[in-house]
C-alpha cells in the first residue's frame, strides 16, 4: 500500500531528531511512499529538505506557545491538500497544532518522542499523548516507560524503535589521510564528537577530558562537529584549559561518513536527556570506536567493553582514562569495533527501523 505522509517539525535547530526525520522521510520516497515535512519557515530542516530533495511545506508560527488561528488554518490548508493517511509529529509544538487539525479531519496521528526528559504530569501533557495521538514512537525503552508511567500512555499504543542508520552511506571510497589534509589534521590523533553543542550533550567534560591527555598526546586534536547555543561558552572553555591549538570548531557537516573514518574514536559524553542517539549506531556503521555515557536510552544500546565503553557523565579523569585507552591499544580498539558492527547487523539499521515504523504507519491508516 503506497502510503501519503506529513512529518511534522517546529525546532528551527538542526540536531539529530531533525536529521532523524529527514532521513525517515527519505527512504520513505525511496521506497515509493509520499512525503512532506511541515516545518517552520526559515528553519535548519527546511534548507536540509532543499538540499536533500525532501518535499517540504512551511507553516509560519508552529514555535508560537499559544495557538493562533493563522497556523491552525496553515495546518488545516495543508492537510486538506494532501489528505495524508498518517501525520507523523516530532515535536510538542506541532504535535498541538496538526494533533488538533488532524483530529478534526480524522486523520491518524502518529507522535515520535526522541528525548528523554520525562513528560510533566499535566493534564495538557496527558490529554497530548492520549487524546491526539493514535500511536506513539520513542527512541529508547526509557522513554517508552516514561510516557506510560507519567502521561499515563496504555503499554500497547507505545513502541520503543531507535532509528537506524544505512551502512552503504558509511562505506567510504575516500582515504583517512586524505579526510585529515582537507581539515588541516595531517598526521594527527582525533577524538570525534558530533553532537548539537549544548550543556547536557557534555562536550564540556570532553574538552576537559582532552586536556588532561594534551602532555601524553601533544598529536591529539577534539574535532567537534555540530552547531548550537553552546559554542561560545565552550570556546571561552577551551581557552581556559589552554587547548585552542588542540579543538576544532567544525560547525555542522555532511560528511560525517569521512569524519568518522578518519577519526581514533568517537565520544558521546552526554549528562542526560538522551533517547537513542544515531550517531552510535553510525559509529558502529563507519567501523570507528565508541565511548559514551550510561544516561537516557544509550545502555539499551551500549554494552561496556563489548560494543563501546560507557563511562560515567560529568566524570573528565574516566573519560580521559577512557580515550587512553582506545588510543593504547589497538586489539581493544578492534575488539569494539567488531563488537559494534555485530550490534548494528542484529537491530540498528534503517531497513530494520523503517519497517517497524511502517507496521505502524498501515496499522493505524487501515
């Protein structure tokens, strides 16, 4: 059944959910669906959607915490047009806006919860998750229980699916040397981190953690990739350690597939609020080793010393003790490399993800 789909998303930053839903959209439209992403004029996600070849619509006002009758009639316009089997919502914002719309064209509403910082227990909140939504996705089982123990979610409605990542995009023609001389790296160590900069995704403790590595590793250099409200603070951070010479600022990028490759390891030292995040299962994808926290969804995902290490948030000396050794010894290293490319093959692909999320798509339009 050829399905018709609106994905819809308010944020104006560009993180991983957003990345999340234009890939979604994505291999939908290549498997013969229709897509379109409602989104905010002006938005990160609309440029990707251009740049990308992704159908999108922009609907003015979706950020607003009050509803107007302006964006309601936008998302009213939108889906009378399109007459959608399935509204797909990422984000509370707009969940409200086309949750409302949709419910009174009665069109299926389908909600992807992609954090996990626990839901207020509200009776808005309860009335979102309950009322205006058919089916619910989340990006890890912690959130999953969350949205049944506090919006008071029934168990059956709510499906814990991690987006997975397509290796073929992960298999790189172009060398690691080559990657280095194009970032000015030739003949350096990288610790990789690529994450949206803000507090809790923890690229603070990384800085740290670098630092404490600087005099045995005067090689190494902290690529951070992503933009976000925390890069000034981080770089008046790097300063204070004395590590400018040694971190780079690469903004947001597309070729996370060559970054990765060229890259000695790649850390995620979140503090909390993490789903499930897809720059692990893609570093499981580009055959490069993990290191990551145990906070949110990711121990669903990460087996200590077998798939990634896991050390504890807000901890610099661990996680320095951690990228040591990664950096020491090679078999190690390996060890969780393959270890991650046996986790990816066994339920962190995008075919695998994609099904599931489709299983849900024709179950709630039938």
């Amino acid at each position: 059944m050829k399905l018709r789909i609106i994905h819809t998303e308010s944020q104006m930053e560009f993180g991983g959910q957003e990345i999340g839903t234009v890939r979604e959209a994505k291999y939908l439209l290549e498997t013969g669906h229709d897509v379109v992403i409602a989104c905010q004029p002006g938005s990160r996600i609309s440029e990707r959607c251009m740049n990308e070849n992704v159908p999108f619509r922009s609907v003015p006002g979706m950020r607003k915490a009050a509803l107007s009758p302006f964006t309601m009639a936008k998302a009213l316009l939108l889906l009378l047009g399109y007459r959608p089997h399935v509204v797909h919502c990422h984000s509370a914002q707009d969940h409200w806006i086309f949750g409302l719309a949709a419910r009174f064209l009665r069109i299926p509403v389908v909600r992807t919860r992609h954090n996990s910082v626990e839901p207020r227990k509200i009776r808005a909140v309860t009335f979102l998750y309950n009322k205006l939504t058919d089916r619910l996705i989340t990006r890890g089982e912690i959130v999953r229980q969350q949205l049944i123990e506090v919006a008071g979610c029934r168990p059956e409605r709510v499906s814990s699916i991690p987006l997975g990542v397509d290796a073929d995009e992960f298999t790189v023609n172009e060398s690691p040397e080559r990657t280095k001389e194009k970032l000015g790296l030739e003949g350096r160590r990288i610790v990789l981190c690529v994450a949206i900069l803000r507090a809790w995704k923890g690229q603070e403790d990384l800085v740290r953690a670098c630092s404490l590595l600087k005099s045995t590793y005067p090689d190494l250099t902290l690529l951070l990739v992503g933009d976000g409200v925390d890069k000034s603070r981080l770089e008046r951070i790097t300063e204070d350690v004395a590590m400018t010479e040694n971190v780079l600022f690469a903004g947001f990028r597309d070729d996370i597939p060559e970054l990765m490759s060229c890259s000695d390891v790649m850390v995620l030292a979140s503090r909390n609020f993490e789903g499930a995040p897809q720059v692990i299962p893609q570093a499981w994808a580009a055959g490069t080793p993990l290191i990551s926290t145990p906070v949110g969804g990711i121990p669903e995902m990460v087996i200590d010393g077998v798939n990634g290490i896991l050390t504890p948030p807000g901890h610099p000396e661990e996680l320095a003790s951690a990228i040591g050794r990664v950096l020491e010894n090679r078999d190690y290293a390996q060890n969780l490399v393959y270890g991650g490319k046996k986790s990816l093959e066994e339920g962190f692909t995008i075919e695998w993800s994609m099904q599931k999320t489709l299983d849900i798509y024709r179950e709630v339009a039938s």
